[in-house]
C-alpha cells in the first residue's frame, strides 16, 4: 500500500497540470474540432499544443492556414465557438508550459481506469484527490465530446455527468450537458446545467448567450403555466426572469404576468372571505403596479374596487388585536394610494395619525387613542363578534 500511494504523489506531482495541458489531449480536440468546422475552437487547441510544443510540425502548419482563411473572411466564425473558444482561453492563460508527456500510461483509458481506483483509496490526501479529480473531470469531459461528435447523446450525457461527478466545477461540462439535454427534451435537466454554469461563471464571455437561452425557457414554461392558472408553478419562473435581467423585454412580460398572477390569487382568497391571503396579494400587484403603472393600467382600478375592503379589514385586525402597528400601517397606506379623497381614504389617515403618534413615543408607554379612533376600533370588534357568532 506504501509503494501505491508512494507512485501516486510522484504521479501526480510529475502530472500537476493533468489532461487540461497535455499534448495529446488538446491535438485531438483540435481535430475534432476541425470536422465539426469549428475553427475557433480548433485554433483555441493548437494554441495549447504550440504552448506545450512550440516547434509542432503540425500545429505550426496548421494555425498558418487557419489564420490566413480568417483573414481572407473564407472561414465563417460562429458566436458560439467564438465565445466558447475565448473562454478557454479565459480559463487556462497559459504563458509558458513545460512539455510533459506521460511516461507511465500511453493510453488516456488505462490511465483513467488506475486513477478511478486510487480514488477510493481512503489514504490519499485532500490534495491528491482533487488532483485525481481534475485529471478524471477531463477524461470524462473528452470522452464525451467524442460522444458528441458522433451524435451519441445519451452516451455523451452519461460521460459529461461524470466528470461534472469528479469536478463539480467544471463550468464547460455544465455548458455542454444543459445543451444536450435539451436535445433529448430533458428541459429541467438543461436548465439546471446551465444555471450552474451562470452560477460558476457569472460574468464571463459565454454568460450572455446562455441567459439569453435561460430566458427563452423560464418564459416558455411561465407561459404555459400562467395560461393554465397553475400560479404556484409560475411564480418562480417569473421572479427568474426578473431576477436575471430587470431591463429585458422578457422582464417586462414577466411583471405582468406577475402583477396579473397576484391579482386573480387575491381575487381567489377573496371568494372564501380570506381576507389576509387577498391583501397580501392584493399588496404584491399594487406594488408592482406602481412600479411599472404602464404595463397594465385597468389594474390600478381593479384593486381599488376590490382590495379596499380587504386592506381595511386586515389593517384594523393587525392594529387592534395584534398591535401590529408597522404591518397594519402599510395596509393603512395602501388605501390612501387607492382611493384618495374617500371616506375609507379619511379612516385610513386617522388610523395612521395614529400609528405616527404610536411610533414617536419613548418606549411605546399606555396611550390613549383619539374618540374617533376609539369608536371605530369598537365598531370592529362588535362586528367581528357578531360574524363569528353566525358561523
């Protein structure tokens, strides 16, 4: 057992910068890169090698004709290899690499095979695991490349979820996987992927495009289950699409449908005399309403038709028998912004006289409230007293 771990912290300290700088690794992505017509990408890989080699015959000959194509504009360039070549870029700025080959395994399975076994060992230490994971994260990401290239999907995914397994943050396997799921309709499974991708790389150069794809698909699915009434389901879609980009057109339909989905869930708990569930949706809609005014401006008369009442009802409850005076205030408010110039508009302001003077007292000693307020506390509660005795 000495001699095993003895070999592996050799092995590992001769192979510190594992499969992302090895030779053969970054010439056969480059040429898998080439068939797929992604030149990019491909020129991305020769430059690993050169880094390694720099007298390659066949990265030197090879980068030439590249470079003289994309100048002469006969190869196209496509925003997904652009970015993702830049990426690779971003991720390994390599300025000087030895040139390490293996001495001890010529075939990359082999290798991978011993080091998944020297994995389990429970006498490695920390650093030479995550060693051991980084090298396995690579394997897993080539082989499933490969499966990519030769349209095996579901083998590709298996591959990519494996060195996702050893390297929980390898941002291009999370890039890879949520595409391909979606290829295979595994659409939560794709969003997952590339949400943690957005998460590891927030700001980097492929960010754009796959929030631009996130927002497709938060607004598909919000769509469908916004028109379906299942609001539940909905909310957190739109409360993601707001969340990833405020000044989108998406952002925009999204608060709609927002303001619109607390609105018909307070209407709901309306119909069964719920009257905190009304106002605290009623409450969200009005917010976002006053917000953005112009999104949908029949619902500003809407809640002061039907969030009144509720407001008043919840605000008196939380002033009276809660002494909640901070929640019942924004209720009180509420109904100033509504229906100003109203009789209920003028109890509001009392009440909120009220809660003001509450508020300015040193230490919130016994007050007296005002004959007004006094009349109508009492009023609610002989009203609530005789419903509660009906039922």
């Amino acid at each position: 057992m000495l001699k095993i771990l003895i070999f592996i912290s050799l092995y590992l300290c001769f192979y510190s910068t594992g499969f992302a700088v090895d030779l053969e690794f970054w010439l056969e992505m480059s040429k898998t890169h080439q068939e797929q017509k992604e030149y990019d990408l491909e020129l991305a890989s020769l430059k690993k090698v050169k880094a390694m080699d720099p007298n390659h015959p066949y990265a030197t000959k090879r980068m030439l004709e590249l470079e003289k194509k994309m100048k002469s504009g006969k190869i196209k360039r496509s925003k997904r290899d652009t970015a993702l070549s830049a990426l690779l870029d971003e991720e390994n700025d390599i300025k000087t690499v030895e040139k390490k080959q293996s001495k001890i395994f010529k075939d990359p399975h082999q290798e991978a095979r011993f080091l998944i076994k020297m994995f389990r060992e429970d006498k490695l230490s920390n650093q030479q695991k995550k060693e051991i994971q980084k090298k396995l994260g690579q394997y897993f990401f080539h082989q499933g490349i490969e499966a990519t290239k030769s349209e095996k999907v579901k083998v590709a995914i298996e591959m990519l979820e494996k060195s996702i397994f050893y390297n929980n943050e390898f941002q291009l396997a999370y890039y890879e996987l949520g595409y391909l799921y979606f290829k295979i309709r595994e659409l939560q499974a794709g969003i997952q992927n590339l949400e943690n991708f957005v998460r590891l790389q927030p700001y980097g150069i492929l960010t754009k495009t796959v929030k631009g794809t996130l927002l497709d698909k938060y607004m598909s699915i919000a769509r469908k289950k916004y028109y379906k009434k299942d609001f539940k389901g909905c909310l957190p879609y739109l409360e993601k699409i707001i969340r990833l980009n405020k000044r989108s057109p998406d952002s925009k339909q999204a608060l709609f449908y927002l303001m619109n989905l607390y609105y018909y869930r307070g209407m709901d708990f309306l119909k069964v005399d719920d009257y905190k569930g009304a106002s605290n949706n009623f409450y969200q809609t009005l917010l976002t309403v006053r917000e953005k005014p112009n999104l949908d401006p029949s619902l500003f008369k809407k809640l002061a038709k039907n969030a009144v009442d509720p407001f008043i009802k919840l605000a008196q409850n939380l002033f009276i028998k809660e002494r909640n005076y901070g929640e019942s205030f924004k209720y009180f408010e509420a109904v100033t912004w509504l229906v100003p110039g109203s009789a209920h508009s003028f109890l509001a302001k009392e009440y909120l006289k009220e809660i003001r003077r509450l508020n300015g007292t040193a230490e919130n000693p016994i007050v007296y409230f005002s004959n007004f307020i006094e009349e109508e506390n009492q009023r609610f509660l002989t009203e609530e007293k005789r419903f509660t005795q009906k039922d």
